[in-house]
C-alpha cells in the first residue's frame, strides 16, 4: 500500500464525541467513522485489522468441523413470535413492514432460523451430531450506545449452532466448541476470563462469557483470589449471610425524619451504621408491583430478582407506582403496611432492630424485628460485592471490568420444542434436539484489543493483527536516491509475502513517524540521508533503532518475523 494516493488520514486531536480510549484512537487512526448514534462505518485500514480477526474465528471453527452458511438479516417476525422471543426483545429489536404490510424484523439474534434449517436435514438420531456458523450483521436498538464499537446498535458476530440427540452429545459439542473459544482469544493475544453468566434472552441451560479485562469494561467480573470461581455479577451468588448475635427486641417506634429520603441522608440524621438500616425498593415486575429489601449498604440484584419471580422483565417503579403502594413520596418505603408483594433477601431476615421506611412522608419506623412484618417471598436478592466471602472456597471476592467477547450456551431444546425440531431415536420415537449456540463479536474483539494495547502514542497491535506489519518511511520524496530505495525495499518485501506500506507523502518526518506510531504499525524501516553510505534504520514501535545495510535489510525483516513466528 503506498500511501500518496490512498484513502489515508489521521485526527490530531482527541475525538469530543467518543467515550472510550478505544473508541477515541481507533476513529483518530483512520480506522472507522461514526455514522450515527451506535452506528460505524468500517475504513480500509479498520476492515483489515476486523478481516484478520474474522479469519482466526473463522480458522479455528473450520478446525471443529463446523461449516459455514449465511442467513439473511431480514427475517418474518412470526419467526421470532413462535420461538416465544418476541416479547422478550420488546423495543431492542428493529420492526418494519413490507409494501403487503407484512411484519419483518432486523435480526438480532439466528438461532430460530437456525433451527429451521436443521429441520431441512434431521430425520433420525443417525443425521447427528453436525454444525453450523455464519458471520452475519446483527441489529438491536440499543437505548444508549456507548464505548464505540462495544455497545451499538449494527455489529457483525460469528455465531454458531450445534445440533445433537441428546444431552451427553451437546455436551461433546459444547466441549469441543468452548475449547475454539479458548484458542480464538489465545491467538487474538487477548487477556481475558471466563464467567459463568446469565442465559437471559436467550434462555437454556448454561452461559458462559469470555470476558476481554480491561477497566473500560462495562460488565463486572467477580473473581477469587484463592480458587477459580468467576461469574458475572449479574448471577453471582452470595455466600450464607453471616449470622449475628441475638438482640433483645426494642420498642418498635415510629420516627419523624424530614427531608431525609436517601440512606445517606437518614444515616446521617439518626447517627446509626449503614448495617443498621434495610432498604425498601419498588419495582415492577411484568407490569406488577413489588417491594424488595436489602440491607442498606446492599444493592438489589436485578437478574436474581428476575429469576426468583420467574419474570420476564424488571425495573424500577415510576413515581406513580411508589406512592400507590406505599401511600408516601419516593424515599419513605418500608415493609410494614405495603400494598404489594414483599421480597425480603436471606440477610434481612437475620437482622433486629433495625430502621426502615413507615410509608409515611418524612418518617421511618426504627427497631423494626421480624415479628413486625411478613415476606412473601426470599432469597439471595443481592449483589455480592468487592471482598465479600467467596461463596465456594470462602476466600475474598475481587472485582475486575470485563468486554464481552464472546459467548457459549448450552441452549438444550428450548428452541427444538418451541419450533418442533424433531427427529426418531432408535426406537422409533419422536425426541427433540439438544442445541449450543456460541457467538464472538468481531468488533468488540477489535475494541477489546485497542483498549488493551494502547499507549501514550496509539494502539500497539500484536503483529499478527496490525493492519500492516511494516511501514517505509521516506524522509524526503525530494531526493531521489530515498525514493528509489525505498521503492526497492517496498518491492522486495511485497515479493517476500510481507504486508508492507510506502509512506510516500510530502510530509514532515515527524508527522510521518506519529501517524505510524498512532495506528501501529510494529516495525518502521527509515530511508533518509544514511541511503548515501548504503544504510536505512530500522525500528520496532516500541524498541531502539538500529542501523541496517539496504542490501541487509530485507532478510532482517524476515528474520525478525520468523523468529515471532
């Protein structure tokens, strides 16, 4: 690539409107451009660092014998009503009409085409075990993108399906496909971990994520430092509270609290320990009201929550809602007296005399005991938190941040029995097929990536991914000794299978040597005025200088890459 007449350019400044390190270098370096909110176009230098990435994936799922279709992204919406996902994706999903008024929807996800296509084959047990993958364009109306590439709303994901007679064989599967994973983020030089997470939308039996550390990232990731438990916060649970000692029971006592709605702000007013309050919080869950209580330095689990109702979805009561069941303004919620469900989490119910809301504006009762009301329901409702007791081993949890790469199901036969996916056993009986699904984001990896290797001057790529592996850099197209050596360089590199770039520009050697600094390119050859005594520099991005005979700077190359290799 020479770089004169090539679609080239870099920003100087940072980028005003880009959240993330990642985000900010990659749109400076050329290497994509937002469209419009959650939406990115893909420039040249940018598609070859994606395209490297999709032919590892792409690599290592041949490896497994999976083989590769492609579905279409505008799918009929009975498609996704007969799986029962509809509902679940609500707003998320991107709806249109055809010119017959026909419902169509942007895919978000393909296991439900998926699914019909394996009904095309499955006749019997013996047209089992197989796989399938695509590289497919997915859509989702994401409420608020952020981070660039990582939270959008069009982004490209490898995902595919295994299909299997029962639940030994996708446990084969599962096997064999989570093994890929593990050798994608080997080769793609990622740091990551692996977290048990929620199935959610998707349902099934098991999810776990392959999770990209970095502070960026927008998932916790809840570690042990003494064994290998790892879970996403969302369904980590909380080890058995702690029991305390047994108080005598005070006098339950109402108190006027004014202008105090906030635990901080009662803490503060009645002068008594974080530990010593249980918080009420509304919620709705399908539509319906409930009241929910946690200690209050405690946050309320969502996920937890969710499960424990068996909702479908959960959040946080309007207003209208809070003063209808509570018969006070936001801030004074408390269980005694509430006019909905009350959920009370396993560390409440070991708790005495300790305060909560009245349902009254401006008061709270204190030494509320168990006796004073009633939960309908409990559980682990928490959040764990930084430090806790390991649930499993009793060492001490610590937190990580974590991008979402990628991630594997055991989806079981949800879809199988939602879609009829049937085949005959060797009986001659009907049994439904057990399903896996795994999916990588390729531009989150790319965005995982960046944001792992940025420094003070750009994105150090591993050289296997950088858009190019070496740059010539002319100091002066004026002199034309320079030029003609570095174009004999640029030949001779391309001949010897080297992804090779001719910065060939007027411009300032400095400007020059930051631009392939900013979009990392890992090692730099400088023609200038030592070309006169036959030598040229060499440099890796983030190594020293070195003199090089222009005779002997060719098989110096291809030293340095065998020796990589």
């Amino acid at each position: 690539m020479r770089l004169k007449n090539s679609y080239f350019f870099t920003l100087r400044e940072n980028v005003r409107d880009e959240d993330s390190v990642s985000s900010n270098l990659l749109v400076r370096a050329g290497f994509i451009k937002k469209s419009s909110s959650g939406v990115y176009m893909m420039l040249p230098l940018g598609l070859r660092v994606f395209d490297k990435i999709k032919e590892i994936v792409r690599e290592e799922m041949n490896a497994t014998g999976c083989q590769e279709v492609a579905m279409p992204a505008l799918i009929p919406e009975d498609v996704y009503i007969a799986s029962g996902r509809r509902a679940n994706f609500g707003s998320s999903m991107f709806s249109l009409k055809d010119r017959k008024g026909q419902n169509y929807v942007l895919g978000p996800t393909h296991e439900e085409l998926f699914a019909q296509a394996a009904r095309m084959k499955i006749r019997s047990y013996k047209d089992m075990p197989f796989s399938l993958y695509q590289f497919q364009t997915k859509f989702r109306d994401e409420p608020r993108p952020r981070y660039g590439l990582v939270r959008v709303r069009e982004f490209v994901m490898k995902d595919a399906y295994t299909f299997d007679a029962d639940e030994a064989g996708m446990d084969v599967a599962y096997a064999k496909q989570f093994q890929a994973y593990k050798n994608i983020m080997d080769r793609l030089h990622l740091k990551y971990v692996i977290v048990r997470s929620d199935t959610g939308v998707m349902g099934g039996l098991l999810s776990e994520e392959f999770q990209a550390v970095t502070p960026l990232g927008e998932d916790i990731l809840v570690l042990c430092d003494s064994c290998d438990f790892a879970s996403n916060i969302d369904i980590a649970a909380c080890s058995e509270p702690v029991s305390v000692e047994a108080e005598p029971e005070e006098e339950l006592t109402l108190v006027e609290t004014p202008n105090s709605r906030t635990i901080e702000e009662v803490v503060s007013f009645l002068h008594k320990e974080p530990e010593r309050f249980v918080k009420t919080l509304i919620y709705t869950a399908d539509g319906e009201p409930v009241a929910v209580m946690v200690r209050g330095d405690r946050d309320v689990n969502e996920t937890k929550l969710r499960k424990l109702l068996g909702a479908n979805e959960v959040e946080l009561a309007d207003e209208a809602t809070v003063r209808k069941v509570t018969d006070a303004e936001i801030g004074f919620a408390g269980p005694i007296g509430i006019h909905c469900r009350l959920l009370a989490d396993n560390e409440v119910l070991g708790m005495y005399n300790f305060v909560v809301g009245a349902n009254k504006t401006g008061y709270h009762y204190t030494n509320v005991n168990q006796k004073d009301f009633k939960a309908d329901l409990s559980g682990d409702l928490r959040n764990i938190q930084d430090g806790d007791i390991c649930p499993v081993c009793g060492g001490r949890i610590r937190f990580e941040h974590g991008i979402e790469v990628g991630n594997t199901f055991k989806l079981g036969t949800k879809y199988s029995k939602a879609l009829e996916l049937q085949y005959l056993d060797s009986s001659n009986k009907l049994q439904y097929v057990w399903m896996g699904s795994y999916g990588i984001g390729i531009a989150r990896a790319m965005a995982a990536l960046a944001e792992q290797n940025a420094d003070e001057n750009g994105i150090n790529w591993p050289k296997e991914l950088a858009p190019y592996q070496v740059c010539i850099v002319v100091i002066s197209m004026k002199d034309e000794n320079q030029v003609k050596a570095a174009e004999e360089i640029y030949e001779k590199l391309e001949k010897a299978g080297i992804e090779v770039m001719l910065d060939d520009r007027d411009e300032r050697p400095g400007v020059k040597f930051k631009d392939m600094e900013l979009i990392g390119i890992p090692y730099r050859i400088t023609v200038g005025r030592g070309i006169q005594t036959g030598m040229v520099e060499f440099k890796s991005r983030t190594g020293e200088k070195e003199d090089v005979a222009l005779d002997d700077i060719v098989s110096k190359v291809q030293e340095v890459f065998g020796e990589n290799e």
